[in-house]
C-alpha cells in the first residue's frame, strides 16, 4: 500500500470513528424512569416516557418501574438507581430538607429537577353503604392511606390533621396500593380509600363502576389552614360513575426529578421529549392535559438540572 493511500485510509477510518463516537456514547443512555404502582397514574405515564425516549433520543435504552411511588423514587434517584422519576411536592420539599418523619434518613442532595407535570388530587371515596360524606365521618371508620411513608400517606396525614383527626380516630388504617384497597372496599372489609393522583385514576374508575360511592369533600376552607404546597381544587362532576356534583379538594403539584450526575444532554432531551409529545402522555392519561410549558418551574423545590435549564432558556422560560 502507497505512503497516500495508507494516510487516505487512515484518515477515512478516523473520521468514521469520529462520526460514530456519538451513537456509542449514546448507546449507553440507559434511562430507569420509577414510576408507581400499576394501577395509579405515575405507571402508565412512565410507560408513555419510556417510548416517547426510545423514539426520540438515539441509541436510548429506557425501562419502568414499578414503585411505592415519590418517597422510594427519591431515595432510588439519590442512590443512583433510576435516570427520571415521578414524585409529589410535597415529597420532594421534605426530601431536599432531609426530613426523618417523612421517610428521609438525611437531605438528598443529588436531586435535581427537570419539570412540574400535573397536579395530584388528593381524591376520598367511601362506598355509600358506609354512610361517610365529610371527612369528619371518618371517625371509627376503616381507612387505606397508601403505602408507609410515600407521597400519598404523606398526603392523608396533613388532611387528616387539618381536619382535627389523627391516624388514633380511625376505626382501622391500612397501608396499601390503590388497586388492593378497592378490593378491600368491594370486599365491605374497608370503608374508605385515600388516593393522590391525577383525576380519573384506574383505581377508582374501577370501584365507582362496582358499587355507589362518596367522594369526600376537602373544604377550601381547610386547604387554606394546611397552606402550601396544598392548593385548593375541583374534582368536576362525572368524573367517576354517580359523581354528579362538583366536589372540593385538596391538590398538590407533581414533579418530574433526576440526579445531578446525570449529563446535560441527556436531561435537555428528556425534558424536551415530555414537552414535544404531550399528545402521547395524554393519550396515555388524561392527567397529563394539565402540563404546561408556562408552568414548568412553578414552585420547583430542588435546582433545576442544567440540561433542564437549556432547554426551558430556549423557551423563553426563566425560574
């Protein structure tokens, strides 16, 4: 081989080397989104991500998990076991204080944040058979608040004690998944459920079709003594079968988080995918038709991730 044919050669194989360090670099993108449990609505909006991510970011390699949702997602990002992850306000706040009694054994320093989605409704349905209308009803009665420590108990907590009642008022308290306190109410060995979710989670659409329910208004009145992150809401009439009013409620924001360790680039094209495809979210849930560019960084309680900031800059979005 000639001295110019060897640099010729030389020269070709550098360059595709150099065109396809990108893609191999990329091929390593493995994003672990930690959602919730199935029946809730972090699962199958994970799920949406997940190929939204493998369409959109080149040699992506996403999967989902299953999880008890904001406490375990957080302490997971922190460890470093997950690249994106669902998780309440309220949750976040307490995790970036290191709060103990919300289930955080000292400050999570590596969170960073990505983006707001959707308001959670902190929605209280009893069967009708139970006779419980007002929260103040739920005295001696039986209650699943979610699992232990996660976003949702958290959440059944705070509404519970701006209402003058304590986990000790209760006739009965369960932990559980949405799904398997359906099955318990279905079953008359559970009165009532408290779920934190987007409007029309799978579980209470499935016990509204079994049997009559009430859903248990949370008075504006009380959403103002509880304060922030807690806004007040409407749970709109119809939302689940024989719910023909409007009910007050109780709502906190829902956040999309990362940890700092991860790249810039990788961060900038998440965000940008959840933004450029809401269409898919919401076909994927109806909660999703509530995130909005305006509001991305709305109340964000950690920093934002750098890749997140470059993106919303292009936007025009400043926190």
């Amino acid at each position: 081989m000639t001295t110019t044919r060897r640099q010729f050669t030389a020269g070709l194989t550098g360059s595709l080397a150099a065109a396809m360090t990108p893609a191999f670099a990329q091929s390593s993108d493995f994003i672990n989104v930690l959602t919730g449990g199935t029946s809730g609505v972090y699962y199958p909006m994970g799920v949406a991500l997940s190929k939204i991510f493998s369409q959109r970011i080149p040699g992506a390699r996403p999967s989902v998990q299953a999880t008890k949702a904001s406490v375990e997602n957080l302490v997971l990002l922190q460890s470093g076991k997950g690249e994106i992850a669902f998780t309440l306000g309220d949750s976040l706040a307490f995790a970036w204080a290191g709060d103990e009694e919300a289930g955080f054994k000292g400050k999570l320093d590596r969170l960073r944040g990505l983006c707001a989605i959707y308001p959670n409704f902190i929605q209280i349905v009893a069967s009708k058979e139970s006779g419980i209308k007002t929260l103040a009803d739920l005295k001696g009665k039986r209650l699943s608040v979610g699992a232990p420590k996660s976003g949702t108990e958290l959440n059944a907590r705070a509404i519970l004690s701006g209402a003058g009642l304590s986990y000790k008022d209760l006739g009965k308290v369960e932990y559980l998944p949405f799904a398997e306190s359906v099955d318990l109410i279905k079953n008359r060995q559970l009165d009532a459920t408290l779920q934190s979710a987007g409007l029309g989670v799978a579980a209470i659409r499935d016990l509204a079709a079994s049997l009559e329910i009430n859903v248990v208004e949370v008075p504006a009145a009380l959403v103002d003594k509880i304060g922030a992150p807690y806004v007040k809401a409407i749970i709109p009439a119809n939302t689940y079968t024989g719910q023909t009013q409007d009910v007050q409620a109780a709502a906190v924001v829902n956040y999309l988080v990362t940890r700092s360790n991860l790249s810039d680039e990788l961060a900038y094209q998440m965000v940008k995918g959840v933004f450029e495809s809401r269409d898919e979210l919401v076909a994927a849930h109806q909660a999703a038709r509530d995130i909005q560019l305006e509001k991305a960084l709305e109340g964000m309680p950690v920093p934002v991730h750098p890749g997140a900031q470059r993106y919303f800059r292009e936007k025009g979005i400043a926190k």
